[in-house]
C-alpha cells in the first residue's frame, strides 16, 4: 500500500475555523477535489518529517507543533494518508511553491467539508474532536 503523509493546519478567524488545502495543478484536475498538502515519504524519511517538508514544499508554509490524527485509506486507489494537525503559524501566508498545485488557501471548515477529498474529510471531524477536546480541558 502506497504511502503518502501531510498536515491539517488551522487557524481561527473572525468567521471561525479554516483549515490550509491545496488544488492539484493541471487541466486534468480542474474539476478534482482539494486535498491537505501533502506527498510520499523519501527512503528512510519519518512520516512526520515528509508531511512537514511536503507542506513546505507545496504551501511555502512551515508547520509548527504538530500532533498526529491517524491515516486515512483511499477507497479507490488504496493509498493510505498519514495527518498531522496543529496551529499554522500566525504570520503564514500560503502560496503555490510547487508545480503541483495551483491553488493553497485558508479554506472555512464548512467549505472544506464540501471540497476536500471525500477520502479525507475524515481528518476534518478528527481535527474538530481534537480542538473542542482541547478547549474542554483548558482551564
């Protein structure tokens, strides 16, 4: 089973919650859903390591703290996607650094819902049970 890992970084804003996508570039993938950054793992690279430098890669954004949200399996392709959540930094501003993408943009998380890859909207209400966990134990 192939391996892939990337990273669901957020950030509130006065409309609420928005999470970090990125569109696939191409004229073949004008009508394919959005998807977290994120790509394959070099030999010998931890998963961790390669979501982060992926979202570098794709976004021009480096993640900060980041805590793992599990995998998620493509029904399809069989591919399976390691995720890892955490705050994007404050001064972020997300850019197309790859040729891969042709769009890289705070999303609201209703809007996510409805354009990320069916596959992956999973890794949506596990970010959301993380953050309202977080805020439940603050004290």
């Amino acid at each position: 089973m192939k391996q892939t890992a990337g990273t669901l970084l957020y950030r509130f804003k006065k409309k609420g919650l928005e999470v970090l996508l990125v569109h696939p570039s191409g004229n073949y993938n004008k009508k394919s859903p959005w998807s977290i950054p994120k790509g394959l793992p070099d030999d010998g690279e931890e998963l961790e390591e390669a979501a982060r430098r992926e979202t570098i890669e794709e976004t021009g954004v480096t993640p900060g703290d980041l805590v793992p949200l599990g995998y998620v399996e493509y029904t399809k392709s069989r591919k399976r996607v390691h995720c890892y959540a955490g705050p994007c930094p404050a001064d972020a501003q997300p850019s197309c650094a790859s040729w891969e993408v042709d769009k890289a943009e705070f999303v609201a998380i209703d809007e996510a819902k409805r354009v990320l890859h069916p596959d992956q909207c999973l890794l949506l209400w596990r970010l959301e049970d993380l953050l309202s966990n977080q805020a439940a134990n603050k004290p």
